[in-house]
C-alpha cells in the first residue's frame, strides 16, 4: 500500500438533532445528522405524524391550474 494518501482516521463525535449522542470513526472530528436510531420512526416503532394535509392543501392550490386544464382538454 502506498504510504501518505489515506485520509486520518479518528474518533467522531455524532450528535443528533433530538438531543442523542454517539461516538463512532470517521475522518471528521464531528457530525451533526438530523436523525438518529435512538429517534427514527423505524427503530423506536412510532409514527411522527407530519401535517400532511397542510401539504396536500398547498400542492393542490399551487397545481389546481394545471389540473383543471388538463381536464378540460379531456372533454374537449
């Protein structure tokens, strides 16, 4: 192997947006992520529930033109 091209690998300190901390390897000191295993929905089996009528209200009115037209060239 040659000598000097790998970058130093060392200990990382891993901090999660929810407040979890963790200590890993990498070649950066630290890392902030903003989901962890200690706060995922997978691995803690409960469900964050997003306001996704919010969102579904605000694509409709930002789509509600193009849709209305592509139904009228339907019955047309």
């Amino acid at each position: 192997m040659k000598e000097n091209i790998h970058p130093k690998y060392m200990e990382t300190k891993v901090t999660c947006g929810c407040g979890n901390t963790f200590v890993t390897r990498s070649t950066k000191p630290e890392l902030r992520v903003d989901i962890c295993n200690a706060c995922h929905p997978f691995y803690t089996g409960r469900v964050k529930f997003v306001d996704t009528a919010g969102r579904i209200e605000k694509f409709k009115r930002r789509y509600s033109a193009f849709y209305q037209k592509k139904d009228e060239q339907k019955d047309a």
